[in-house]
C-alpha cells in the first residue's frame, strides 16, 4: 500500500515558488493589488511602528516572498531567513546573489516603497535587504529545535508567514508554535502572517 503524503511532502514535490510568483506577483496580473496589498499594508505598520527593533530578525516559513522583508530590513541589523522548502531556498539564494535567471520582485517592492512615501529608492531599498541577509537556512517546525543542525543566535523578532500551511490540524500548529518558540529571545516580539479561513490555496 502507497503511504500517505505528508503536507511537507506535497510542498517539497509539487510547490514551484518561482512560477507561482511569475504567475501570480507581478504588476501585469493584478495580483499585487488583489492579493498582497492588504497584508503588505499591515507589515508596514506593524514594522513602521517603532517598536519592532534589534540586532536579528528571523522571518520563518514556508514562502518565496522577498517584499516581506524590504521594512524590516532597515530596523535589524541581521536577517536570518529559514524556510521549510528547498526551492524556496534556492529561489532566495538567486534573488540575493543577483542570478541571471532570479526572479523580479520589482513591481511588489516598489509597492512597498510606495507604502513607505519613498518610492524613488526602491533600487537602493532592495541593495541594503540583499545586504541584511545574512544566513539562508532549511527549517522544520516539527522539531523542537527548527533549524537544527544549524544555530543561531535567538531573535529579537520572529516573523512567521503562513505557518499553518505546515501544518494538517490545530494540535500540529500548536506543536510548531511552541517549536518556533525557542527561537525567540526573553521579551522578544513575534509576527505573524496567516491565511486562515481562506475558501481556497493557489
């Protein structure tokens, strides 16, 4: 009999990041207005606040979204970014290095830059995020240390985006909840982004 796939199975098999974000998060489709406006508006001001500051930034989380970073970036000094999907990684790793075959996030970052009232350096915005990347690293929430065997110094936020596509039922999104914990310093903040009630997945 055929095991049962896993939602991290289907993930590593079938998840494409860079054709969905060429299909989906460029300016031609409509899709950064339908779809990343609303939740790109919120990090904004959350990140926007004053608040949100230190020395290291962990964003964790199953997506190939660079445009959530570009805010941060000028608050943290150090931005540590673990995903549990191995192209996401790989996608990533391009964009940062400047491959010729990276994917174009410039219609959502000039968005964001837009959100900031500082729309004519979105080019120098992207430079200092390709900087503040230090480590790109594979994570499993279902291990009470995430990014083992890798380690890093715990954060003073934690940015989580779409956790629960990780997980099958409450009871795991707990369990990767009190995982992800740990790499959290004491009085620390955690963000984070979610889909829930969502009547469908692309």
């Amino acid at each position: 009999m055929e095991s049962k796939l896993t939602l991290k199975d289907i993930f590593e098999k079938y998840y494409d990041p860079k054709e969905i974000s060429e299909t989906y998060f460029v300016n031609k489709s409509g899709f950064v207005d339908d779809a990343l406006k609303l939740p790109l508006k919120q990090l904004a001001k959350i990140f926007k606040s004053g608040i949100l500051k230190g020395d290291t930034l962990i964003k964790l989380g199953y997506s190939f979204l660079v445009p959530q970073l570009l805010i941060p970036s000028a608050d943290f000094n150090k931005i540590i970014v673990a995903d549990g999907i191995e192209k996401s990684i790989e996608e990533l790793k391009k964009w940062v290095e400047k491959a010729p075959d990276a994917f174009d996030w410039t219609d959502a970052i000039k968005f964001m830059c837009e959100l900031e009232g500082d729309s004519e350096h979105w080019n120098e915005k992207q430079e200092i995020l390709r900087r503040s990347i230090q480590q790109i690293v594979k994570c499993d929430v279902m291990q009470s240390n995430p990014l083992s065997p890798i380690s890093v110094p715990q954060a003073d936020c934690l940015f989580i985006a779409y956790l629960e596509t990780a997980c099958l039922d409450i009871q795991t999104l707990c369990t990767a909840l009190k995982n992800v914990s740990s790499l959290l310093k004491t009085g620390s903040y955690l963000v984070m982004m979610s889909i829930f009630g969502c009547t469908f997945y692309m």
